[in-house]
C-alpha cells in the first residue's frame, strides 16, 4: 500500500475474493498519485470490518464473494457506516448493476474495462456522481 502524504488523498478500500484481482486494481490505483489504497479485503466479512476501521472515501467492491454477495455487502456496509462511496465490479450485466445501483453502490464498473475506466470510477463516485461501465451507455 502506498503512503500518501497529502490529506486530500482519495482513501479506497478494495474488495475481491482473487488476490490477483485485487492487486492488478491496486496496481492500477497506486499509478494515480490522488489515491490511497488503505486496505484490501476477500470477503464480504472482511470488508465490513474494514471499513469500520479504515475509514475509506470509496470502495471498490466485486460482485462475487465467497461469503456475501457485493450486494448484501453494500447495504450493511451502509448501514453501519454511511459514508463510503462504493463501486461494484462485475463481469454481470445490466441486471445486477441496476439491482446494485439501487442497493446504494454510487457506481457499477465491468471488470473488463477496469483497465481503461477505473480511475475515473473512482473519481466520479469520490464526487458523488453516478458512474456506469461505458458500455451501458447510462
């Protein structure tokens, strides 16, 4: 995890059941100097924990855990604590990004375009705007 020294830094937490998952969208963030990857999570358990602890601006959350699906985990998680925005990661279709959308994530990102989208996912929901996979065309 990278050490951010401004205070502006958008904290993220990310959530995937595959380690290799989770590193490549670690990767991908540790390019981006505004972000702070402050923890990674396998499970819908572990990243309720988590967030409790870390305080994370937004979360990057997949789909499908072991444990709870992302969905579930979106609504306890805001519950608990409401202020993290979360981004659903998914290789799932418009029926479960709408479905999340309404669970309360703040955006629905398809795992496959991650490499070209995810900065700008983070950033928009960060801002408290809606963001969906281009190809949704939302």
């Amino acid at each position: 995890m990278k050490e951010v020294s401004n205070n502006t830094a958008i904290r993220v937490l990310v959530v995937d059941d595959h380690s290799i998952v989770r590193r490549g969208i670690c990767a991908l963030l540790a390019a981006e100097p505004e972000f702070e990857v402050v923890g990674e999570a396998a499970t819908g358990t572990e990243a309720l924990l988590n967030v409790k602890e870390l305080h994370p601006n937004v979360v990057v959350l997949d789909v499908s855990l072991p444990d709870k699906d992302g969905l579930e985990v979106t609504r306890e998680m805001l519950k608990i604590v409401p202020t993290p925005e979360v981004l659903l990661v998914s290789e799932h279709g418009e029926v479960i990004m709408e479905a999340g959308l309404r669970a309360g994530a703040r955006g629905y990102l398809l795992k496959s375009d991650a490499v070209r989208e995810l900065a700008t996912a983070v950033r928009t929901v960060n801002s408290k705007q809606k963001y969906v996979s281009h190809r949704f065309g939302h």
